[in-house]
C-alpha cells in the first residue's frame, strides 16, 4: 500500500510538472516574475492626524510620461529635506510606512515620499527601469518645482526602496543616503527564498525548484555593484531579526562601501518602526 500511495504521488507531482511547464510555455513569464516581486496596492488610506496636519499632495510627469503622486510633509528645518522611498508592498500611505516617518515631523524635518508607478493613484505599471525613472524625475521635480538641491536631500530607502535610491545615489551626489532593511540584489533574494521559504508540499517543492529556481530575472535591483559607486555620506540599518531580508544582505552591503555608518538592531523586524528614529537622527544631525 506504502508502495502504491508513492507511485500514486509520483505520476501526480509528474503530470503537474508538465501542467506547470505548459502554463509558464503560453503566458508571459516576465509578469510571473512581477508578480513576486511587486505587491502594489491602489487602495489609499488616510493619513494619520500627524502627518495630515502637515501634508499636502501632488503630481507631477515622470520622465517619460508616467503620471506620479507624492505626499509633502512641512516642517520647519529646511535642510536635509528627507526622501522617503517605500517598499515593494501597498504603496506610501500603508500604516507602517506613515509611521515611519513621524519621528523626523515631530523633529521638524520636511519629508517627501511618493508612489512608483503603478502604486496608489499613480499611473502607469511597475517595473526596474520604471521605478528608477520615477524616483529620478521626482528629484528634477524637487529641483525645479521647490528649489531644492542635491546637497540639501536626504534619500531613505527601504526594502526595495533601499535598490531604488541606491541606484538615484550611484548616479547623483546627495546630502546623504540612508538604506534601511537593503538586499543585495534580486538573483541573491531569489536564491536565498529558495532556500529558506521552503514545505513539505511536493508540489510546492517542484515548482520552487523547477520552475522559479530556473526564472531569468529581468528585474535585477544589484545594490551590490552599485552602492561603490556612491559617494554621498550613508548609513546602513538593518534588524538582526529582519525575518524578510537577511541581516547577512546589510552587512555585505556595508563592507562593500566601509566609509558607510552602520546600525545593526538587536530590535524590530523587517515592517517595524521605532527602532530606526534614533540612528537616524544621529545621522541627519551630523550631516549639518
């Protein structure tokens, strides 16, 4: 019986391999691989009483037509002003991603963040390429519309958002850089999810090891070959419990660029706020 009942589970995890591969052989397998690494949300919530005091929203073009939506928080000090660049999950009014930030408004720092395309009320579909554009002509935008300079912006990225300004901050000078829960790049995250993501399902298993172990990546986010690059003054944070990205990302980053500050917290996960308020307003003060 033992026997027959593996027999029965072969010929099963068999006959869905080949559904899987004739799947993945009629469908556009760049959207598959979209599909796991962005999770946009268009619903928006409301802000919090603290920031919404302060905010006002906008809009501007991307540079190659993209309609973008940012959030401007005021505040009193008028340099560094702060750039927020979210994750890769709902968009910039997510709960964590506003509280995030309340601690540099309680602060007096002026804050930007806004939303790639294809998050929240902006338009247009998301990718790489698409997602540097935007945080690029976000920066012209903050140049011309309210005069602000390079030398007088903060970029803080987290997650994904870390790839994003890392790769604005490779090509531009800035008044600092902050990478916050960073990976190294797309393949590594993949390799790593392989991994350390895995159950006893068979044919979870297959498809984790046949079909996404096997996906080309398109959307490649190197933070790795690119943070040498940078010359601005950074700081690298990262939780010791950062149950999404490994620790082990944040800490190759920062050997790849050792002129960066470094925290490394023995509190907080991957999503959580508070831990970071502290390090970061170190950092911010001694930039002035």
């Amino acid at each position: 019986m033992i026997r027959k009942n593996s027999i029965i589970k072969s010929i099963i995890l068999f006959l869905s391999g080949i559904l899987i591969f004739w799947i993945a052989g009629s469908i556009d397998v760049t959207q598959i691989e979209k599909n796991i690494v962005y999770k946009p949300s268009k619903q928006v919530v409301k802000l919090i009483p603290q920031l919404a005091a302060k905010a006002e929203e906008g809009s501007f073009m991307s540079k190659d037509g993209i309609k973008i939506t940012y959030i401007k928080i005021k505040g009193e000090k008028k340099s560094p002003i702060v750039v927020f660049c979210h994750g890769n999950s709902g968009n910039m009014t997510r709960d964590d991603n506003q509280n995030k930030i309340i601690f540099l408004v309680k602060q007096g720092y002026e804050v930007f963040t806004m939303d790639y395309r294809g998050f929240g009320k902006s338009s247009g579909e998301v990718d790489e390429k698409g997602l540097y554009k935007d945080l690029d002509s976000f920066i012209t935008y903050l140049n011309t519309k309210y005069k602000i300079p390079n030398d007088k912006i903060v970029l803080w990225g987290h997650s994904l958002g870390s790839a994003v300004a890392i790769d604005e901050a490779s090509k531009k000078e800035f008044k600092g850089v902050i990478a916050e829960g960073a990976f190294t790049s797309a393949e590594d995250m993949k390799n790593y999810r392989i991994l350390n993501k895995r159950n006893a399902n068979p044919v979870h298993l297959f498809v984790r090891d046949s079909l996404f172990k096997n996906l080309k990546l398109t959307q490649k986010f190197s933070s790795k070959d690119k943070i040498v690059k940078i010359k601005s003054p950074m700081l690298i944070i990262h939780a010791l419990n950062d149950e999404m990205i490994p620790v082990e990302m944040g800490k190759k980053l920062a050997k790849l660029k050792p002129d960066a500050q470094t925290f490394f917290s023995e509190k907080g996960k991957h999503c959580d706020y508070g831990w970071q308020d502290k390090p970061i307003l170190d950092f911010l003060e001694k930039l002035n």
